[in-house]
C-alpha cells in the first residue's frame, strides 16, 4: 500500500525521535519524509513536502510555537500535533493560536502519539472547540499584557531605569541614593514615578516586573555556582 500520510518529526530526543520513526515505519498508510532535532535543522529542510508535523515545543535552540507558524506559512495544508512536557497553558495556547491542531504531553505512549497522527489525518479534531477558543483567547489576553508591558517600560527614563538596576542589587532606597549620587527625597520620587509608570503597587512588584521582562539582572550571588 502506498503511504497516505507523510509525517515530519521534530524532536530532540534523538531514541524517542527514532523509535517514534520506527513505529510509524511499520504503519502501511503513514511514512516519515523528514526529522530534525533543532529549529536550525528544521528550518533547513522546511520547505520538504509533508500532511503531518509533531512538534515539539522545547528544542534545544528556541521555543517551537515560531516554527509552528513557519510551517503553516510555507505549506498552509499541513496539520501539526504538538508534544510538551510543559503543562503551562499559556504556552499551549500560544501554539494553538499559532497553528497548533492538537497537543500531546510527552507522558504519552507512543501508541497514543500514533493514534493521534492517524486521527489528524482522518480529518479527526483532537480539541473541542470550546477548548480551542479559550486556549486562543487566552494567547489573546497574554499577547495584550505584554504589549502594555513593553508601552510602560517605553515609558521609563534613563534614570529610572538605573533605579531599578540598582534596586535589582538588593539595596535600601538610601543605598540606591547614595550609588546614583542623588538624595533620598529624589531617589523616592524616581520610586513613585517607576510605580505609577509600571502599574505595580510596590518595590517588590517593580522589581519582579523589571526581571520578567528583561530590564533588569539580579546580580549573581557569590554563592550561586557559575
């Protein structure tokens, strides 16, 4: 029987990524076309024909999800199972939103992997429809916070930016005085300002925000291995 299903792997674990190959191999109506074990390797060999690509989300150079998008802009027919061991959902919705048919934890059999691969290209959904919509409002709702995030930091001076690095360092507001040459009184007002400018209620919000989103390095400890 000539194969109906050809099948793209994407997957580090090079033993999980054979034996799954192995399998599908010895399924008449499915055949795989190509493998990759990075984002650089897939991106090498993307434009290769295929009806079916398992993605997984944590390759060892980057997030899945943008090659999720890339596979769905250079063949737009082709359906993609996505396979996690994250269990964040704001991580699976972005894949969803991204193109994502279906996900897998990694905890899955590699009979239950099969099955899914066979189901999808049946024409088979492996997600409700009320589950895609909320997966995708949620990737809406994430994407709208952290367009806020990035006006509220473009809204931070020089100065204040400073402010928070020096905050990252662990220091007393008359310490951060001090490192910046600048008086208590002054170093407050940089405070209220970072707060109002940030939408946090406290120094320890400020910093938490400053950290997540990339404005700020927590100094390593001497203790921390390097």
């Amino acid at each position: 029987m000539t194969p109906s299903g050809r099948v793209a792997l994407i997957e580090d674990h090079v033993s999980f990524r054979q034996a799954l190959a192995y399998l599908i191999g010895q399924e008449p109506e499915l055949e795989v076309v190509w493998q990759a074990g990075t984002l650089a390797e897939a991106r090498e060999i993307i434009d290769l024909a295929a009806d079916v690509a398992l993605v997984d989300l944590g390759l060892p150079d980057g997030e899945g999800t943008p090659l999720i998008r890339k596979l769905r802009e250079v063949n737009p027919r082709i359906t993609i199972l996505v396979l996690t061991a994250s269990v964040d959902r704001e991580r699976i919705a972005r894949a969803v939103e991204a193109g994502a048919a279906g996900v897998l934890h990694k905890s899955s059999s590699l009979e239950e992997i099969l099955d899914a691969l066979r189901r999808l290209l049946a024409g088979e959904t492996l997600m409700p429809p009320n589950e895609v919509a909320e997966l995708v409002r949620l990737a809406g709702r994430r994407r709208d916070q952290e367009y806020e995030a990035r006006l509220a930091i473009r809204r931070l001076t020089p100065r204040e930016r400073e402010v928070l690095q020096v905050l990252a360092e662990g220091l007393s507001n008359r310490e951060i005085a001090r490192r910046l040459h600048i008086t208590v009184e002054t170093e407050r007002t940089h405070m209220v300002h970072i707060l109002e400018k940030l939408g946090v209620h406290s120094r320890l919000e400020a910093l938490v925000f400053a950290v997540r989103h990339g404005l700020v390095e927590i100094p390593r400890s001497p203790a921390d291995p390097p």
